[in-house]
C-alpha cells in the first residue's frame, strides 16, 4: 500500500477553505448570509459551464463555444419564458443541446479538431443570438415564475420564522443559511452531483475518462469512442443551455452579447480543480471547488478594497486567476514529466 | 540533365491527380477573393470608390498584423491565444509614455518613440514568457498561452487601474489615421510587416526552420536545428506583433480602454490564419494567404452588410466559412 | 496429435500490389506456446493482424476450434476467444488496475450503476492466478511496464480467451520482470489457453515455447519442436541462409574498399542506455565502415542514436574525433562532424511537405544564410550537384520530397549530411524498403565514401550487406557487445552464432579490446 497522497482537486479544496477562513477572519460580512448567497447566485452559471467542460476536457477535448451558447440559450429561453417557467427552462436547455449536438457532429463526422469546429460554433451561435434578438437585449416575462429561477431562493418557503430571531443559535443560523440558498445554486449543486455519479458510478463515466486516456487503447478496448465524444459535447451544450436560462432570469433579460470569455473561465475553473487538460484525468468535485476558487477571488478583492488595509482593484483578480491557472499548469506538467521519467 | 525526361514527365502525371486540390489550396483564398470582389462590382452602390477600399483595408489592418505572429506560430505547430490580451497591454503601456505621464522626456518626438517601441517590446517580452512555458515544461500553447490569455489583460487593466486614458496627439495618431499617398498609415504598416513576414518565411534560413519544425520536429531536431530557439522566437515574433496592433488600436480611437484593446482578437487572427490555408497542425504556412483570409471575411461581412443583411448573419457566414477551411485542409491531407 | 485449436492455411495478403503473406501458414494445438519469428518485413504482425481482425485476407482459411473464423475488429476477436497484447501496451495508465481488465464490461449494481466492490475483487483474485498482489485501486501507470504487461494478460483472460497473442512482451522489460512474464506465459499453459509468442530473444524462445513458426518472406518457411532446432539453425533460416553454402560474394553491390583505413574516429565504451542496452561498446576508425548487427531489439538503434545525442545515454563514454564526443544534443554532434539518417525516414528524417532541396540542406542551411538570408543560388547548386552526382531522381530541386520514392528519400537525406562534409556517418538501416536498383546504387555510394576517408558506421538487418560491405563488424545482443569480426574472417555463419549465442565466444574476440 502507498501512503497518503494529495491529489492536485484535494490541493485546490484546501485552498479554497484557507481562502474561505482567510476573508472569514479578515473581513466582516465575508461569510454573512448576503454575501455568500451573492456570490453563490452570480457563480453558479459559471459552475454549470465549466461542468460541462469538464466532461469535455476529460475525454481530451474542448468546448469554445460555452460562452456564446449560453447567450443563445438565454436569448431563446427569454422569448420563451411567456410561456412559463418550464418552457423557458426546456427552450434553454434544447437551444443548448442543439448547439452541443452540432459540435459534436462537426468533431465526431466532419472529424474537425474540437478547438476550431466549437470556436466556429461560438461565432455561430453568436450570431445566431443576435440575430434573433436583433441585437438588443430580450426581456423576460415577469408574469410567469420564469424569473424566480434565476432570482428565487428555492427551499426559502420552507425556512422557519424563528431562525432569523435573536435566539435562533448557531444551529438555526447554520438551517436558515442553507435553507436560503439561490435557487442557480441549488441547480447547480444537483448538476454536479449528478455529475459526479456518472463520472464515478456509471459506465458512461469511465468511458469518457478511458477516451480521454487513450482513445486509440479504448477504441481496441471495444469501447464506442465516437458515442462517448458525441455525448460530451451535447452535455457541454446542455449545461451551457442551463446557465443561459440563469442568465436570463436572473438579470431579467436574455442577453446575445453575453458570454464572451466563459470559455476560459470554465477551462482555468476545470484546471485549477485538478483535471488535466490532455484528458483522462480529473475530477468533477476539484472542477467545482476550483469555479468557487476562482469566483471568491473576485470576492476578495472586493472586501480587501472596503478594509483599505492594501487597495487592489478589483482588476487584480485577472492576474491573480492568471496566477493560479500557471501555478496549476507548471505543477501538472512537473507530475507528468515525473511519471514519464518513471515510466 | 541528369534525369531522364521520363521520369519528369512521371512526376507531373504524379501530380495531376492533386492538381484540382493542390489548385484550391493554393489559389482558392485568392479566388474567394476576386469572386467577393467582382460580385461587388456588379451588385454593391459606390463599391468602387477609394473610400470602400480604405474602409475595408482599415478593419483587416489589426487583424492581419496579429494574424502574421499567428500564422508564424501556427507554423510551428503551436497556437498563441494571449494576443488579444498583450495587445490590451501594449495599449495601455503606450499613452504613459507619449503623455510623459510615466516619466518625463526631453521633447514629444522621444516620448512618441518611447510610446511605440517600450510596449511593442515589452508585449514581446511577454510572448518569450509563452514561449518559455511551452518549451521549459512541454505545456500544450493552447494552455500555456491561457494563462497570459487571462492574466495579461489583468496586467494592462491594474496597470491602469481600469481607467480609460483619453488622449490627443496627433503626432502619434499618425500611425493609423495619417495617410500616406492617400492609403491610410496603419495600411502601409500591415503591408510592410506582411511583406517583410512573407520574406522571411521563404527566403531566410529562419523561416525555413520554421517550417521544419512544424513539418517534423524530430526530423528538425535531428538535422540539428535549434527547436527551442525556434520556439521561443515564433513567440516573441507574435508578442511584438500583437504590440504594433494594440498601439494602432488605440491611435485610431484616441483612447486606451484596457478592458477593451484586442478583446476576441485571438479568434479573429486564427479565422484569418485558417481560411488563409495555413495548415493548423503545422509545417505549412502562407502569410499573404492569412491577409487574403481575412479580406475574404471581411468583404464577405461588408457584402452581407451592405446589401441589407444583417451584421450578425456574417458571424454565421464566418463560422461555416472556418469550418470549410478546416474541412477541405483535411480533405487534402486524407 | 489432437485436433488444432487454431489452423490457419494458405493466408495471402497484399498491399496496394505487394504481397505481404504468400501462401503463410499456422498451426495451434490447445495448450500449446508457439514461437513466431522472422525478421522485419517477414509477415508476422500481418499475420497476426489477419488473427485478429485489423487486416482482412486476401485469400486463405482460417479455422478456430473446429469452426470457420473470421474476426471484423480486435475487439470482436477477443470475445470470441482470440486476445491480442500489442507491443505497445493499449492499456490507460490513468485508470486503476480494475478499470482496465473490466473496462467496457463493468460488473453492473441496480439502476446501472458501477458495481466497484465487486470489480476490485474480481480483478484481484483474477491477478492473483499470476501470483500479482498489487493494490487493483490505483492507477495503473504507478506500476512497472511488467505489470501492466500482466494486467494486459489479466483482461485477455477475463474474456476467457483461448488464445493469446503476445507481440513482443518482453521488449521493455527487465531481466527480473521478463521471468515473471514468462512464468505467467506457462501458468496460462498450464489453465489450458494457448500462446502465440512473439519475440527476438532467443533465449526466451527456448525458455518458454513448446515449437516455432519461422517465417521469411510473407512465407512459413519452417515449423519445428524448440528442441529439435538449435539457435544457429533457427537464426540462418529466419535470415533464410543456407548453413552449409552460405556464399561469400555476391548478394550485395558492395566491392572491397581499397581506401586506406585511417586512425581512431569514434570509441564508444559502455554505453548503457535505458533498459535497451547495458554495455555497448565499438569503434570507428577514419575510411572505415562498421558494419554493427544484431537481431531486433538487441539495442543497435539506441546505441546509435545515444552516440549521436539524440537520446541521453545512462552511462559509458564516447570519445570523437581525438576529443571529448559525450555531446549533450544532435546539433553538438553535428557540429563535432556527426551525421546520423534514421531507421524510420517518414517520422524522423524527412519533412514531407517541405522540397528536395530544402530537405537535403536542412542541416547545411545555417552555413547557406548571408545575413540571416538563404543564398538560393549556392543552395540550388549544391543540391543540383547532389542530385546529379548519386543520381537522385525527381522532377527537380522544388517537388516535395513526400512525391519521391523511397529509395530517392533515403538518397536526398544521405545528402543532407553528405553536404556537411561529415567525419562520421552513422546510417540506420540504410536500404530498407528501398528496390533493388536503388539499394545498389546507395551501398555503391557507402564504400566511395569511406573510400574517400569517412567513417560510417553502419546498421543493418541484412546480413550479406554487414559481411560483404563492412570492414569490421560488431555484433549486439541483449543490449552488450558480444562480438567483433575483421573483413577477413567474418562470414555469415560466424555473425549469426554471435547474435544467436552472443556471450559463448566473446572472450576470444572483443575481450582484450575493452
């Protein structure tokens, strides 16, 4: 038996905790109710986008066109949500699939590597957004419970009176704070449950992992390669169709010039958590923890700048993400050079 | 002669039955071209006019100038994505110095010169970075150049805290709105830096190896070429291009906007560097071909525009555009 | 004897017009561990891959436990019985050990999901057969190329195969892992599936296999018991010589050299280099060539790419040209006088897209450049110089070397360091896969060279090209020098024992040298 190992999505949970109890002890309010209910609500359409990456990125691939699909999608879904909640939630996600499924025809028929055939779908569905939103932002309704996706706190019906009283203690502080959570991030949460079963638990999962590894040892393997690269690209498409139903809600408005850059937010997030960019390697928890890394930084700029203590702008968390995603990148191209070398 | 013409007439034969795809790949850009060109002729009001061929010259100029470091780049096998983001440095470093801002010169002419080589300088300087990271630890340029990607604009906006810098010098705005012979500045400077690229690629030893190195790089290695030398160069090649274009930005808006310089330039450069028939995977490269692909975008979205179709439409256009590049790239190569 | 469990007869295959097996045969009994040699090019892996199902055959028969078979994909084969382990390990090293017997066939819980407890569970107990105790948890790239070997035979035996094919397991293995391997070979003998074994080694052959299929040629050209063929007679008809008249003249264009053989060029001395060779060591004087043979795998390439710095060597010392030739990179080398043409001219010598005359200056340019430009004119006129004088036959200095045959390749990258002016050439199997006409010509232009006062040093499979074309010749086997012959007494017989035997006459021969 080896000993104990730390692996790279362990290291990145452990920062985030570090950072957590840093911005905890040094400013008030960091942890409060408001703040991170906040930053959970903002962040969760960045997490569903960067799940989706993941599983791209697993199987070796990657997914540009996250940014501007998710604009698409909430542009479709905005012209939907008349029609009620579900058909603004389902419009998105199809619009989204739909967007997913063409990359994965362009990847898995046309054989066109994934980096150019999802940068041509990126313009593409741009494009296409724009178009049908003639190039102005499309307001949701606000007649249909559309928007309480994005702006709801799902389970808050159920939060009791008594825990925002005087006695309510750490207990009843603890339900009420989670009780309270942003209805994106309880979507989000599910998401990545989800997709963590099958990642782990389902023969789907190890596949995309096994392409991802080797794609020419799964094909003798007698695994369908070509299935299980389609089936990324149309889960990408999906989450991606999800946080643009976010997106809409939340912001009242289904936004076609939005998007721009999510791609590399999602790519750093999947990094940063731990899984390798060639593929075949990662982890779907390490991928969340490192979206929430990379959100809180934001965060905790912003609080550094109330205290005055050293003003950063918020500017800094550019670099500082920058920062991160090199520390990742130099440390995993260290490990595998190490493993080679043992090899 | 030393062969027999026999043998010639073999190898020609040989030939002919690439000859339809060997034409597309060589002359289907510039075809493309002369089409979109001719259809305007007969279709677009007031197409031929020196105002039509300034406006279009004046959108491909960034573009192209970047897409000349990219196609260098491509050619080695390698991508660099942080180009939009050093051009946001190199914009944002400029104004400090022609405005005296950052430290006080003698006289404006070396405050201008100081305002156009330091950033153009200091934006290679940043490529050597992606170089390094790509050849020091074997990182894929598409990661290594994400970091700069995301930290490089970072650096251009703290470095002006955000804040846009609005200028009026006209002794700098010169490089991309003065106009010589009547053709806009920033035109002769794409043309110079295009034809000055196409040299070198074919005609110096440098370029050669370039080429040897995406083509095979252990066949390279092996012949002795200094493939990581070549590497880092191709890098710094492109930072320095990106530079120039981040300056001719900011001299056509009179303004520095870091959050704005160069923002999805990196997939603008790439379109133009693929529909141009640079091969992606290396060993192939034509730099005259990356400036006739992004003219054949460019006029395809002023043909679009100008006869009524909306502006979005030609991102739609474009995309299928990309993708038949690629498509027929492996159509050739099957 | 009982009924075969595989009968495959009269198997013919060709590609785009050259035949790759004539009429090849194989016989498998049940239970039974069967040698296939033969040299490059011979038809083994084609064979196998009409096994198996990557190739499809022209003509032939094949049947498989008493039944016609016919395999559309390896993975189909293997479910039928039939598994084959490449030489290069298809396993995925990121995955744990369990994942990769069970991949593709999870044992399922309800509602589909993966049932783990019991997949690590099987999987061990399955290795355990092998007497593997390894941790089935963790991925399986923490583990030694043995036992990834054993985890590649693990999966073969969960599809309950009856035969397994094994394309040269022991290639990157070590003296300790190799005997591991061979055990568990006999253990699945012993479970009753059959083996087909591939392998260069003789003495793993002998250790382990039941008979031999020897095959020359795209033909079978000799089925026998292990112990009723002896290692020399195994070797002269893989190599197909005649044992009693090998000939002395003849087969090559190669003429007695008639330069005057110079002093001390190179002198490798214990040259170990990864797991591939141990203790290598040779010589190459000025007007020389050396002829250094060896069967596949005993380290002849990484000997000479070590030499020319193209890969690190783990220890020994070179000396060139009277200095210091422990180089740090190919470009060093070059520059101390090196040339090196590689084994594999598509990967690692030309670059296709490229033309003649850029690929045969490739090396030279940087001599070519006057202020950083190409001087086109001298590059045209040292190519046409080329071309004109060892007959490189193409439509001119600008096609592209891809459109050349591959003899007009291998002389355009001869060239390319010949136009260095080199001390040194060092030439990986210099003639394969190259037509006879061509083959001549470029042996013809070796000895001019080393007429005129160059080294080379020379690799090859061909055993008349190292007896009639080298001065001197070492023999490789295993990784270690085991032989050095002189012009005068080397013959066909005496370097096939060395690579058949190797160690048994060494201290006769190279010992007083070292």
């Amino acid at each position: 038996m080896k000993g104990f190992r730390i692996s790279p999505s362990m290291a990145v949970v452990a920062v985030l905790i570090v950072l957590t109890a840093l911005g905890a002890w040094r400013y008030d309010g960091f942890i409060g109710a408001y703040n991170v209910q906040s930053v959970l609500r903002y962040n969760s359409m960045f997490a569903l986008v960067a799940l989706g990456m993941c599983f791209v990125i697993m199987t070796g691939g990657i997914d540009l066109s996250v940014g501007s699909v998710a604009a698409f999608a909430s542009v479709v879904s905005a012209y939907l949500s008349p029609y009620g909640l579900l058909a603004g939630l389902i419009g998105g996600l199809v619009a989204g699939m739909l967007a997913g499924t063409i990359n994965a025809l362009l990847i898995t028929r046309l054989k066109i590597m994934p980096f150019i055939a999802t940068l041509a779908t990126m313009l593409a569905a741009s494009g296409t957004a724009l178009l049908l939103a003639n190039n102005q932002s499309v307001s949701v309704s606000y007649d249909t419970a559309f928007t309480a996706l994005g702006q709801g706190d799902l389970l808050s019906f159920l939060r009791p009176e008594w825990v925002d009283g005087e006695n309510a203690g750490l207990l009843g502080g603890a339900l009420g704070f989670i009780l309270g959570f942003p209805t994106p991030a309880w979507m989000a949460l599910v998401a990545y449950i989800v997709g963590a079963v099958v990642i782990n638990h389902t023969a789907f999962g190890r596949s995309v992992l096994a392409v991802g590894g080797g794609t020419e040892a799964s094909r003798l393997m007698g695994l369908s390669v070509d299935r299980t690269i389609f089936s990324v690209y149309v889960i990408s498409g999906a989450m991606a169709g999800l946080a643009g139903v976010i997106l809409a809600s939340q912001f009242g408005a289904g936004q076609p010039i939005e998007g721009v850059g999510w791609e590399l937010f999602a790519i750093a997030s999947v990094v940063v958590g731990g899984t390798l960019l060639t593929g075949g390697n990662g982890s779907i928890g390490g991928t969340l923890a490192g979206a929430l890394l990379l959100g809180i930084i934001f965060t905790i700029l912003n609080f550094e700048n109330g205290v005055g203590w050293i003003s950063l702008s918020a500017y800094w968390q550019s670099v500082v993400r920058g920062l991160f995603l090199f520390v990742v990148v130099v440390l995993q191209a260290k490990l595998s050079k190490r493993v080679q070398a043992q090899a | 002669m030393p062969w027999p013409t026999v043998l010639i007439r073999e190898a020609r034969e040989q030939n002919n039955v690439f000859d339809r795809a060997l034409f597309f790949q060589r002359y289907g850009v510039a075809l493309a071209v002369v089409l979109l060109i001719l259809f305007n002729f007969a279709v677009t009001p007031n197409f031929a006019t020196a105002q039509t061929v300034a406006v279009n010259l004046s959108q491909i100029c960034t573009i192209v100038i970047v897409g000349v470091g990219m196609t260098l780049v491509i050619a080695t096998g390698g991508i660099d994505l942080s180009v939009g983001s050093l051009m946001a440095i190199a914009g944002a470093l400029s104004p400090m110095f022609f405005t005296g801002q950052l430290l006080p010169m003698p006289n404006l002419y070396m405050a201008i010169a100081a305002g156009i080589f330091i950033p153009i300088l200091v934006a290679g300087i940043f490529g050597l970075f992606n170089g390094w990271l790509i050849t020091r630890f074997s990182i894929q340029p598409i990661i290594a150049t994400l970091v700069l990607f995301i930290a490089g604009r970072g650096i251009a906006q703290v470095s002006t805290n955000g804040d846009l810098q609005v200028f009026k010098v006209p002794e700098f705005q010169a490089i991309a709105i003065g106009r010589v012979l009547g053709v806009p500045f920033q035109v002769w400077i794409m043309l110079v830096i295009v034809a000055a690229a196409a040299f070198v690629l074919r005609r110096t030893v440098f370029g050669k190896q370039v080429l040897a190195v995406g083509g095979n790089e252990e066949a390279a290695r092996l012949s002795g070429i200094p493939v990581t030398r070549i590497k880092f160069l191709v890098y710094f090649i492109c930072g320095m291009c990106s530079g120039v274009a981040g300056l001719i930005v900011i001299a056509m808006n009179s303004a520095a906007d870091a959050n704005l310089i160069g923002l999805g330039m990196e997939l603008d450069a790439i379109a133009a560097v693929v529909v141009g028939g640079t091969l992606l995977s290396g060993g192939r490269a034509t730099i005259v071909g990356t400036l006739l692909g992004a003219l054949v975008i460019q006029l395809v979205r002023y043909t679009l525009l100008a006869n009524g179709v909306p502006d979005p439409a030609a991102l739609v256009v474009k995309a299928g555009l990309i993708v038949l590049a690629v498509w027929l790239q492996r159509q050739e190569q099957a | 004897m009982t009924a075969s469990l595989l009968s495959m007869q009269a198997i013919s295959k060709s590609f785009g017009g050259v035949p790759a097996l004539v009429e090849a045969t194989l016989d498998i009994q049940p239970a039974e561990i069967m040698a296939v040699v033969g040299q490059n090019g011979a038809g083994k892996s084609t064979m196998i891959k009409i096994l198996n199902g990557a190739y499809v055959r022209d003509s032939g028969s094949i049947n498989f436990s008493g039944a016609p078979w016919t395999a559309d994909s390896p993975q189909q084969a293997q479910r039928a019985g039939i598994s084959t382990i490449f030489q290069e390990i298809n396993l995925i090293g990121y995955r744990s050990v369990a994942e990769n017997i069970f991949l593709g066939r999870e044992p399922r819980r309800s509602f589909g999901f993966v049932d783990w407890s019991k997949m690590n569970a099987d999987a061990a107990a399955l290795l355990a057969r092998f007497d593997v105790k390894v941790d089935v948890r963790e991925p399986l790239e923490n583990f030694s190329t043995a036992i990834q070997q054993m985890v590649a035979i693990a999966r073969a035996v969960s599809f309950d195969a009856r035969l397994v094919i094994m394309d040269e397991p022991t290639s990157s293995l070590d003296e300790a892992e190799v005997s591991v391997l061979l055990r568990t070979v006999r253990q699945l003998k012993a479970d009753g599936v059959a083996v087909i074994f591939v392998s260069h080694k003789l003495d793993e052959l002998y250790a382990v296999c039941d008979r031999v299929t020897i095959m020359r040629d795209g033909r079978t050209v000799s089925v026998s018991k292990m112990s009723d063929i002896s290692k020399l007679q195994l070797v002269a008809s893989m190599l197909g010589r005649d044992l009693a008249e090998v000939k002395k003249k003849g087969a090559t264009a190669f003429e007695e050299g008639s330069g005057v053989i110079g002093g001390e060029l190179l002198n490798a001395r214990n040259l170990a280099i990864g797991h591939r060779v141990q203790d290598a060591t040779l010589d190459v004087r000025k007007g020389e060539i050396i002829g250094l043979a060896g069967l596949l795998g005993s380290g002849r390439t990484e000997t000479a790419r070590a030499i020319f710095a193209a890969d690190k060597k783990s220890g020994g010392s070179i000396a060139f040209d009277s200095a210091d030739g422990n180089f740090k990179s190919p470009a060093d080398a070059i520059a101390a006088g090196m040339g090196y043409c590689s084994e594999d001219r598509k990967t690692q010598g030309i670059v296709p897209g490229m033309s003649v005359a850029d690929n045969l200056t490739l090396a030279l340019m940087p001599a070519l450049a006057r202020s950083g430009m190409l001087d086109e004119k001298k590059q045209r006129q040292i190519v046409e110089r080329f071309i004109q004088d060892i007959g490189i036959k193409c439509a001119g200095p600008d096609q592209k070397i891809k459109e050349l045959s591959g003899g007009n390749q291998q002389k355009v990258l001869l060239a390319r360091w010949l136009c260095m002016n080199p001390k040194l050439l060092i030439l990986d199997e210099p003639t394969r896969g190259i037509d006879v006409g061509a083959k001549a010509e470029i042996q013809n232009l070796i000895r001019k060279l080393a007429d005129e006062g160059l080294g080379v040093l020379m690799i090859s499979s061909e055993l008349e090209e190292i007896v009639e074309g080298a001065d001197r010749v070492f023999v490789l086997r295993d990784g270690r020098t085991v032989e050095e012959f002189n012009h005068g007494d080397v013959t066909e017989a005496k370097v096939m024992h060395a690579m058949a035997h190797g160690t048994d006459q060494r201290s006769q021969g190279t010992e007083q040298r070292v």
